[in-house]
C-alpha cells in the first residue's frame, strides 16, 4: 500500500493530505484505524508533542475513494473551514473514470439525493422526495483512452456518495463501483474516483489556496495523466501546492 500520511499542505492551522484509496477518514463499526488517527501520529512524531493531539475532521470523502482530505490543527481553523464548506466557498474537482461514454461532453446533473444509513447507500430521485436532499454537480469529459473516459466532476453541493450515484444515472457507474452499477470491482477494491483539487481561502491568513493531489500510484491511473490540462494564473503560483 502507498504511504498512508502523504502531506500536500502543512502549517500552524491545516494539515491536508492525499488519502489513499482503502483508508477511512474517521472511525466507523468496522474498528479499523482512520486516517484521522494516522495523522495524528505523524504529528505526535513530527513535533514531538506531549500528551493528545488535536485534529478536526472538516469533512470526508468514501473509503474507496483517493485523493485531498482537509484537517483543521486548531479549534478556530475548524469552525471556519466549516463554515467555508457549509457555504460553498470551497471549490472541488474531482477525476472519475467510466467505462461508458455520456451522452453528452459536458453538462449539469440535479437530483435528489436520499441516503439508507442501514444499507449504506443513496437513491437518486428526479424529484423531491421526502428526507431527500438536493445535489448539484458541472461535468465535463476530458477524453478517452483504452475503452475508458477521464471525466472531470466539478460538485457545488456535497452530499453522500454524490458523484456515484449520480453518475450511474448519467448511465455512467465509476470504474470499480459494484454498489453504483459497475460490472467489476477493481483489485484492490477502490473505485476509479480520485479528489484531485480544492480552491478556497485560507481560514486565518485570508490567502487563496490551490491544492491539487498527485494521482495515486497506479498504471492504470497514471495514463490519464496525458489528458490534464492545467491552466495557472501567475499571480497565485506561491499559493499552489
């Protein structure tokens, strides 16, 4: 398995790190150790802090998802990171891979969405079903290669499993994704979806940050890496990382 702890971004208030696929963000039923607790370590280790370490979990992505997770450092930086979120202030990209091409190169998708916390899985609703939320998401395909197409997922809200329940009813299930439709799982039992980059302001010293996460370890992976197109202002290259 990759290095568990992989920092992007580090400094008194954030840590923000590439999760690798397989890993929990925060502790569940199963008992296996989160990533939370990962970081914990590295930061007891790194700093040689006495005693426990305080880390607040802004938010999650799926266990067999990779890519950015954002830690607060401090009880200040997590209540503002939330708030960032909670107001759609931080921006997110995300990198899927699907076996079947959408009917169209880019567009909105809009549902519904209802989480069963018993089966652990989400409904899709065209319409506003009751307990459902409402989700939004910008897509684009990037391109295609060996039978597979790179699609860019931009979400404006952040609901459960949004992106792969909506995408399987795009008729687009994630490569790798049983639970949303997929033929096959993958071998290591991830899905071909990776949180690639996050734009927001930074919660204490106001400054805009551009986080992007390297693609995991993996062939497969790797050779979507021609079809990335990286368009950068020269004014925020210090605040990229």
């Amino acid at each position: 398995m990759e290095k568990i702890v992989q920092p992007i971004y580090e400094d008194n208030h954030l840590l923000i790190v590439n999760k690798p696929a397989g890993i929990l963000v925060q502790g569940d039923n199963t008992g296996d150790k989160p990533l939370v607790d990962y970081c914990k370590d590295y930061l007891k280790e790194k700093y040689n802090k006495p005693g426990a370490v305080f880390l607040g979990v802004v938010h999650r992505i799926d266990r067999p998802v990779s890519g950015i997770v954002v830690f607060a450092r401090t009880s200040k930086a997590l209540e503002r990171m939330n708030k960032l979120f909670a107001t759609r202030k931080v921006q997110k990209t995300y990198w899927a891979v699907v076996k079947r091409k959408p009917r169209q190169p880019e567009g909105k998708l809009i549902s519904w969405l209802k989480k069963d916390p018993s089966k652990n899985i989400t409904t899709a609703y065209d319409y506003q079903e009751e307990g459902s939320q409402k989700a939004e998401l910008d897509f684009k395909v990037l391109g295609k290669l060996n039978d597979h197409y790179l699609i860019e997922v931009k979400p404006i809200t952040g609901r459960p499993h949004q992106i792969r329940v909506q995408l399987s009813e795009l008729g687009c299930p994630i490569r790798g994704d049983l639970r949303y439709g997929f033929s096959k799982p993958n071998p290591d039992k991830s899905i071909n979806l990776h949180a690639k980059g996050l734009y927001f302001e930074h919660p204490i010293k106001k400054e805009p940050l551009i986080i992007r996460a390297g693609l995991p370890n993996d062939q497969f992976w790797e050779q979507f890496l021609t079809l990335e197109k990286i368009k950068i202002k020269d004014k925020n290259v210090d605040k990229i990382y």
